[in-house]
C-alpha cells in the first residue's frame, strides 16, 4: 500500500510554499509512546483542529508503522520518517527505536538524519530516568542537536512518579558537573511564547519539558504549537551557483516507474532534467538524470533546494547500463564531481572503554548515513603529533582509519561516532 501510494502520488501536480523545513527525531526508552505521538502530531485528517488521538490499544502508531512485526511487537525496529506541513514550514519527524537491541539503528538515525532537533520521551509511570534515554541524551548532546523533553501518558494516576522523573531530569541536566542546560516547563500558550524567545538567548542551553497524554490529547496543542514556532539550526546553502549534495536515506523500486531515492539536499539547488553522478558504487560513480522530483508533502515540483527534502526518480544517461535497486545503500551521495574517501583522519575522543584500543583495532563507523567497520592504521597525540601506542577511557587522539569493505563519501568536519561492544568514542573527520 506504501508503494502504491507513493506511485499515486507521481501523477499529483501542484505546488507547495514553504518557507524552511526543520527535522525533528525521537527517541527514548521502548514503550514511551514515541510512534503514538508523532502519529499524532503528523495528523492526517484533513481538519487540523480534529485531532486523531490514541485509544490506548496502540491504534495510532499503526499508522506509521512500516513493518508487519512491528505492527505485531508495538515496537519500532527501523527508521520511519513522517511528514507535517505548517503554515509557514515543513517539519520532518523521525521516528528511532527504543529497545536495547536496536540501539546502533539508533545511533544511524541521530547520525544521518541531520536533525535539527531531538524529542526524548520518557513515560511518567516510571519515575526514573532510563539507562537507554541517558544513551539517547548522551547521543543528542555528542552531535550538539538540542532537546526537548516531553513526559508521556500523564492521563494515568501517576503524580507522584512524575515528580520523582521530573526532579532526577532537572537533576541529570541541570548539574554543572553534568550537561549543564536549563530546564523550563511548558503549560500554556505564554509559556511557549517565552521558550521560544528563550532559545534564540541560551543558544541551546535551554530543554523546554512538555507533560502530554496520546489518550485524552492534554497539551498535544501546545507541543504542536511549539513545533509549528521552530527555526532550523542547521544552516542550509541553497543557492544555485554551489555544486548539489544530496543524501540518500530510503531506497525504492517502483513498478513501472523504476529507482526512486529519498533524502534531503544538504546544499545547492537540483531542477528536474539535472545530471549528476550516483556513488560511491562498487568504488565509483554512476551518471544519472532526474526525471522528476517530488517534495516532502508528496507533490510534484520542478526543483528542489538545499534544507529540504523529497524524492527523485532517476535514470542512468546511458541506456545500456540498468540501476538496480540492491546497488543503491543508505549513505550514498548524489553530486557533480567524484569524491571517494578509503582512509581518513579524526580527533576522537573515547567516551568508554573497559580495556585498551590500540593498532588494527576494528570499530563500526557512524558518520552520517554511514554504517560501516574500519581498521585503526594510525594513533598520534592530539597536541605533540607523535605516535602513541594505546587509548584508554577519557583519552584524546588523532586517529587514521581505513574503512574495510569499500570507499564512502565523508566531507571534512563531519561529527563520527565508533563503537564496538562497549567501547565507544566521538570524534570529527579533519582530512579524508
């Protein structure tokens, strides 16, 4: 049915004014009520002050479920992405797994999502903080995504497990020896107002909590509101005369139709009837055409521009060469000239590590869309640039990694996040 309405959609022609598009994802412990509420909020019901709440059987998040078992668990496993149009913007929402066992799917999500803010919800009847949010908070914090906090299923007789969760939030990120934000709640219209002036002082110091309930709809409005009020904080380049980047996220093969690919112009602007090179492929690059381009909102545009995302049918120029749908992957770049990256270097720091890293040490990659294992091929000192034997917990390093399957496309300055059982580092990509 996905499929079938997305072809649908092919033939609808009209025109969409938006001014800016914001991504926004969600994330916290499993069964926080995640898909319920961004089901919710991505209100598909054509009067927008109808708002089609959950009946506490799970009935709202099976709308944006994607997969059979997790229609049958209740439980996200992939990344789905879903859609809400503003009156002056677009907003994205993107809906990450919860559960242990689906955390580095997670990590993909908040890497190469490019966010521009993160949701974590915590329900109110459990009066802590999960171990898997603080992953979650710790995750938004290495990328430098602002948060926002919203307390879930309210409508349960839970005050005094509220109050417990809200002190040891305010407690974890208010500390100076911790995350040092300030925390304000939200419950009503002036509130929001000021948070939203707030924010722009601060400069992401400031986590708004929101209290809702997807049952009874109780401040569904005011977090709508907040969200319809937000500005990108990513700066998005859209002007014509810089080369396009675009970055694959979703992957389709239409019947009829042929390759669509979904992802958001990090830069520049691509007009139908563009050529470009489709890579990295097997170590190289593939010309193609964009025969049309549809919006977030499912319409039919004539082109698109860099902060906004949509979807491109494409071709190969040459007729004699098919794309297939398994030689596109999540990661993959569209763009005017080649770049392959095997081996790069990065000033990482390691977060945790119960025993030492040293040469050949081989983690998983997270780089934006990028999941892939590399090699440790060289350790140098940050400051003195001479060689070091080992890493431990807490250490800082320059560290040259070889990927070691095939090339990618990395850009200079990129945030990375590795990980290999509990070991786990951050860094930024200084040269590829």
């Amino acid at each position: 049915n996905y499929i079938k309405n997305l072809r649908i959609q092919f033939i609808k022609i009209t025109k969409m004014n938006t001014d800016y598009e914001i991504r926004i994802g969600a994330c916290g412990q499993v069964d926080s009520g995640k898909s319920t509420l961004l089901s919710i909020l991505t209100n598909p019901n054509n009067n927008k002050d109808i708002i089609d709440l959950d009946n506490g059987k799970g009935i709202a998040r099976h709308r944006i479920f994607k997969h059979q078992h997790e229609k049958e668990s209740g439980r996200t496993s992939s990344i789905t992405y879903c859609y809400k149009q503003y009156e002056n913007n677009g907003c994205t929402f993107v809906d990450l797994a919860g559960h242990e066992k689906y955390l580095s799917t997670t990590t993909i999500g908040i890497s190469g999502s490019s966010m521009d803010y993160i949701m974590i919800l915590m329900s109110a009847n459990t009066g802590t903080v999960p171990r898997m949010t603080k992953e979650h908070i710790s995750l938004a914090l290495a990328f430098k995504i602002p948060i926002i906090f919203v307390i879930t299923k309210i409508d349960m007789d839970v005050d005094l497990k509220k109050k417990e969760l809200l002190i040891k939030i305010k407690k974890i990120m208010s500390s100076n020896s911790g995350y040092n934000k300030t925390m304000t709640d939200i419950n009503n219209q002036e509130d929001v107002n000021d948070c939203i002036e707030n924010m722009k002082l601060y400069n992401d110091k400031l986590c708004p909590i929101f209290q809702i309930s997807n049952i009874t709809g109780e401040n569904i409005n005011l977090l709508q509101t907040f969200i319809s009020k937000l500005k990108p904080k990513i700066s998005w380049n859209n002007t014509t005369d810089i080369e396009p980047l675009f970055f694959i996220d979703e992957i389709f093969h239409i019947s009829g139709i042929g390759i669509v690919i979904y992802g958001i112009l990090k830069r520049g602007t691509i007009k139908k009837g563009d050529t470009l090179l489709l890579g990295p492929i097997n170590g190289d690059y593939t010309h193609i055409v964009i025969k049309t381009i549809h919006n977030n909102n499912r319409e039919h545009v004539n082109e698109l521009k860099g902060g906004h995302t949509g979807c491109f049918w494409i071709k190969t120029t040459n007729s004699k060469i098919k794309l297939l749908r398994n030689q596109i992957k999540k990661g993959m770049v569209l763009i005017k000239d080649k770049q392959i990256t095997s081996e790069f270097k990065a000033c990482v720091t390691i977060l945790h590590n119960p025993s030492t890293i040293r040469l050949r040490y081989q983690p998983v990659i997270h780089c934006g869309n990028i999941n892939q294992s590399a090699e440790v091929c060289e350790i140098l000192d940050d400051k003195t640039n001479t060689h070091k034997d080992f890493l431990r917990a807490g250490d800082r390093a320059i560290i040259k990694f070889k990927f070691l399957f095939h090339p990618e496309f990395i850009e200079d300055d990129a945030i990375l996040v590795f990980r290999e059982g509990k070991t786990k580092g951050i860094g930024r990509i200084i040269s590829n």
